[in-house]
C-alpha cells in the first residue's frame, strides 16, 4: 500500500452513514475499505458481504479478505455503521422473521468488527459499534430490534473490559442515535421534524476526531446523540 496518513475499515459502507464516513475519511487522505452487501465505489477496497452465509461463515470469510487486503498492514480504526429497522411486537406474524434479521444485521456484524478489530487494529487504535437511545429501555413496538441494539450495548462494554481480546490502548464505544437524517427516514417519515434528526456529518466528524484522538471518550462509553433544534449533543448514557 502506498503510504496514506491512515486506514480505516468502515462495516456498513455503502449505507448513508457508512457513505458519510467512507467520504469523510477519503477527504482527510485516508486509505478506506468498506465492508458491506455492495460495493462502495469511492472505497479504496471492498469486501462483500455474502448474505447467504451462517454467520460463523461470514466471519471467516471477511476476515480472509480483510487479511488479504491489508497485506500485513494493521488499521487505525474500524467503524461499524450497519444496521438496520423493523418493527414489530409479541403478537406480530413477523415477530420472530423480523427480530432474526435485526440480529443478522446488528449483532453479526457488530461481533464480526470486534473480530477485525481484535486481529486488524492497531494499538492505540478505536472501534466503533451502533446502539441505539431506545434500546436503554423497553422497546415493546420493536422487540427484536431493541433486544439486538442491547446486545451492542453488552458487547461495547466487554469489549473495553480487561482481557477482551482488544489491542493494547484501544477504544471502543457505541453511538446510540434517535433518528438520523437520512434519504430513506426522509422518504418514510415526510412530516417528521427533522430538526432533532441527527446529521450524518456530525457522526462521521465524531469518529475522525476520535482517528486524531480528539474528544475521545472513555472506553466502553455508550453515547446518546441527542439532537434538538439542529444541534446535537453527546452525553454518556
């Protein structure tokens, strides 16, 4: 690899937030690989995500190409962005269908980047995972996709423990939005006041202030992204 001023793996990569963090990194002259369904164009490298596959598979696999990517070179950061909604209580026909697919696309790929992170990142390096606000409390109109953002919340705690298996120095911790200002919430909630909707600039400034270790938290931090009158405050949950 030529020599770049850093490298980061975003996991979600061609979502709207992983889109916002791919361009935000690249920006600062960063090297950037994406880690998604499909292929980010502006990524220096991707890997695709085979949905098909167990999720012990899908480890293995994105851990052969992340390996093979770097080619002996370790990452300052991995971020993982992916995720996703569906709604849905006890009673609902899709209760189970819909809770499967929040932990395929919240847990899965949440463990998966402390994988990369455990074997990729560089000492000193962080990883960021995606809570969610909603998630600190019952969420009984969409059950399976608070138990999974709960999950995250779990993991980012292990993760900053001792003796999780993370490099030396690293920092971990999870973001938990409301709601984020994206085409598709645009498209779906047309009346919505977006003026407590969180920017996706704000987001991917946060982690590249983190990449500088500027404003980091403390490790294991779960941080609310309260956003009101287009201004969006962090607090530690």
């Amino acid at each position: 690899m030529a020599s770049v001023l850093g490298r980061v793996f975003v996991y979600g990569g061609k979502g709207a937030l992983g889109s916002a963090c791919v361009t935000k990194f690249k920006s600062q002259n960063w090297w950037v690989g994406s880690i998604d369904m499909k292929a980010n164009d502006a990524a220096d490298a991707n890997v695709i995500v085979k949905g098909e596959q167990s999720w012990k598979e899908q480890e293995a696999y994105i851990l052969d190409q992340v390996k093979e990517i770097l080619n002996g070179e370790k990452v300052d950061g991995v971020i993982c962005v992916a995720g996703g909604w569906a709604g849905g209580n006890a009673a609902n026909k899709d209760f189970l269908t819909n809770t499967e697919l929040m932990w395929k696309q919240s847990v899965w790929s949440s463990t998966i980047a402390a994988s990369i992170a455990a074997h990729y990142l560089k000492e000193g390096g962080f990883l960021s995972l995606t809570g969610a606000k909603a998630a600190l409390e019952g969420t009984p109109g969409m059950i399976g996709y608070g138990m999974a953002k709960a999950a995250v919340h779990q993991l980012t705690k292990s993760l900053a423990a001792k003796n999780s298996g993370l490099p030396q120095d690293s920092l971990v911790a999870a973001i938990l939005p409301v709601t984020l200002d994206t085409p598709m919430n645009r498209k779906w909630m047309p009346k919505a006041d977006t003026s407590t909707w969180t920017p996706l600039d704000f987001i991917s400034n946060l982690f590249w202030k983190w990449s500088q270790n500027v404003e980091r938290p403390a490790s294991g931090e779960l941080l609310q992204l309260i956003t009101k009158d287009n201004k969006t405050e962090v607090t530690s949950a």
